[in-house]
C-alpha cells in the first residue's frame, strides 16, 4: 500500500504562506523556503509593532498634554498630579485631544487643577 502523506493539508499550508507572502520582493514572494522564513520574521515584527503602536501613542498624548500644560506654566508632571489630587478621571488620550483641539476646554481644566 502506497505511503499516504495528505498532500492536501501540505499545499493548504504552503498555499497560506505564499498568500502572506504576496508583495514582497524577489523570491521572498515566490521560493516556498525563502517565504516561509519572511513571512515568519514579518509576523514576529508585526506582533512587536502591535505592541509599540501602543507605547508611541501614549508617549505622544504626554507629548501633546505637556505642551498645553506648560502653556498655562506648569508641567506635565505637576499638571497629572495635580488631576489625581483633585479627582479628575480624564485620561491621557482624552487631555490630549482637548489640548490639541479644544484649547478653551483644557485651559477649564488646568484652571480647576490650579
């Protein structure tokens, strides 16, 4: 009886990386064993990216925070802990947006923290 090796699940397998792979250039696109370790390394780097997505957008609301802050004379710092102490759940995403494109609404804010 001839070996049975389910040829079917092999190419479905295969055919998955090469879907992935589509776009890339030279034989990353085209050579099962040269996608197969691209692919692999893009989706390692796709997780991680997933991961600093978060990290750089929470760094640039305390970028945009600290700017509106210091306008009004205080910093980043002294303007979150001045929130905290009177009770102000708005959180970096929200103050962010407020100082970038509510400027009247952020200054009601620094002038309750004050």
């Amino acid at each position: 009886m001839p070996r049975s090796v389910n040829a079917v699940a092999s190419r479905a397998r295969r055919k998955k990386v090469m879907k992935l792979a589509k776009g890339f250039f030279g034989r990353r696109k085209n050579v099962w064993t040269v996608a197969k370790n691209a692919v692999e390394k893009a989706m390692s780097y796709a997780y991680r990216g997933r991961k600093e997505k978060k990290r750089n957008f929470r760094a640039l609301w305390i970028m945009r925070i600290n700017a509106g802050a210091r306008q009004y004379g205080m910093t980043y710092s002294q303007f979150m802990g001045a929130c905290k102490k009177h009770n102000i759940e708005l959180n970096r995403k929200v103050l962010a947006d407020l100082a970038m494109n509510h400027p009247e609404a952020f200054k009601a804010v620094v002038d309750q923290v004050k």
